[in-house]
C-alpha cells in the first residue's frame, strides 16, 4: 500500500527486527502467489481477497491493510485489487475478471509487529502489446529502484533509477503516490518517490528498511480518487500497473524479503 506522504519517523532496525520482517515477508509472497494462481476469468477481487485471508492465516501472520486508514473509511480488504485503470487502494469486491483485464494485487502481512509490503500486477489472458510492454517496464523500473537501495547511497538513487526506465517509453509515473519506509509501522519515513536526482537527498544506511514501489501510466501521471475515497484512477482512463517489494538494507548487501526466498540486490 503506498503512502502520500506526511510526518513519519525513520527507525533503525536491529538483525532480530529484520528476521521478523523476512516472516512477513514469506507471508506476503504467498499471498502473491495465491492469488496469482487463482487470478482468471470468472473469478471477482472478493475471492482474491478471501483466498489471501487463508494464507494469512495459514502463516500465523495478521494483515496490514485491513482496518488501515481512519476510523469513519477503514480499508474493508486484506489486499488492494486493482484492475485496469486503477492505479492502486482498489477495494475487493464483486469486479469479476474477464480476458484481456489486468489486475494489481497489493499485499501487507504483520509478524509479531512487523510489516512485509509488495504488490504485482499480471495480465489476464492476452493483453495488448502496449499494456504488456507496460507491465514489464514497470517490473524492471522497480528492480532498478532496488539495486539502488545500499548503505551509503542516497534517497535521489532510488528514483532516478526507476523514473530512467519509464522514460525511453513514454510513460506516466504517478507522483501523488510513492513508497516509503517501513517497519513497526507499514507506513514510516522516509517517502521514497519513483522520481529524483542521483546523488541528491537523504542518505541510505544499514538498519533501513523500505517499501519500493513504481506506480506508471500508459498515459499522464496525474490520477483522481473515486467516491469510496480509496480507489485511485487515472485521470485518463488509461491503464496503469504497479510492483512492490520491501527491501532491508544491513552492513552486509540489502535484502528483498518479500519473495518466496530472500534475494540480495
């Protein structure tokens, strides 16, 4: 789930924090990998999300999104389904999939007080070449976002890195959403945004943790919020994806915990 920005704290973590945040981790890759099985014709955003409630619960872990955000709108879904146009905070409900849609899952896991975070988006059945080309340029921008996220390299890093992906192509990246640092909280400084300078802004170091996450438009960048006051759109109409993982930078390399199996970047 991303974040809009806002008075946060940087936290350190310790090698023991860590540890559990590689438990919620696995989590939410099995919930990526459940859905992503299921994801087809016929089957609505409400069995995607049941289907990441089991997994949750086969893990011993609690989710982050449900219950999120204020006390009159909480977030009614342990993931965020959102198809086509809708860039992310999409509500599970009756959206039935059809050939030729696809489908942004984001996903949070909590184990004992710590988040994981990630998302991904797949195409279901055939898709256009331009929408295809979308999902993999948005996929490889956030593993270039995540090769920059060292001990001693800067915030601007990360962002320069992903937005030099979109550029070749002529894509939007959303800047009202971006990523942030995450721990304790899902949500915790710093914002990390899909846009930057190299060598400018805060300071990477061990102990960091963040959640990476590019947000590209095959149109503008800009979006609009629908009236459930969660569900973000593109102001177009054009389709949009999103990938996510969390990554923990130590004194040792940085780690990708949000995979079936920890990957140094």
């Amino acid at each position: 789930m991303c974040a809009m920005g806002g008075a946060r704290v940087i936290t350190k973590k310790t090698s023991a924090d860590f540890e559990k945040m590689l438990v919620a981790g696995k989590c939410v890759a099995a919930m990526h990998t459940a859905t992503r099985e299921a994801a087809a014709p016929g089957v609505t955003t409400r069995d995607l999300d049941n289907i990441a409630r089991e997994v949750l619960a086969d893990h011993d872990c609690t989710p982050s999104f449900l219950g999120y955000g204020s006390p009159d709108n909480p977030f009614p879904g342990v993931i965020c389904a959102s198809p086509n146009s809708a860039i992310v905070h999409g509500i599970p409900g009756d959206y039935t999939l059809k050939d030729g849609d696809i489908i942004s899952i984001d996903a949070g896991a909590i184990y004992e007080g710590w988040h994981g975070d990630a998302a991904y988006t797949m195409a279901i059945g055939d898709v256009p070449d331009d929408v295809a080309n979308l999902l993999k340029v948005t996929e490889e921008a956030l593993w270039a976002g995540l090769a920059q996220a060292k001990h001693g390299n800067r915030l601007g890093d990360i962002g320069a890195a992903i937005s030099a992906v979109a550029e070749p192509h002529g894509i939007g990246v959303v800047r009202d959403y971006v990523g942030h640092g995450i721990g304790r909280q899902m949500h915790e400084a710093p914002s990390v945004p899909n846009y930057g300078t190299a060598g400018k802004g805060l300071r990477l170091k061990k102990g960091m943790a963040l959640a990476i996450e590019p947000m590209f438009n095959l149109g503008t960048q800009d979006s609009v919020v629908l009236d459930d006051d969660w569900t973000v759109v593109t102001a177009d109409g054009k389709w949009s994806a999103h990938f996510e993982h969390t990554v923990l930078i130590t004194d040792k390399g940085s780690i990708v915990s949000t995979l079936p199996e920890p990957v140094e970047v």
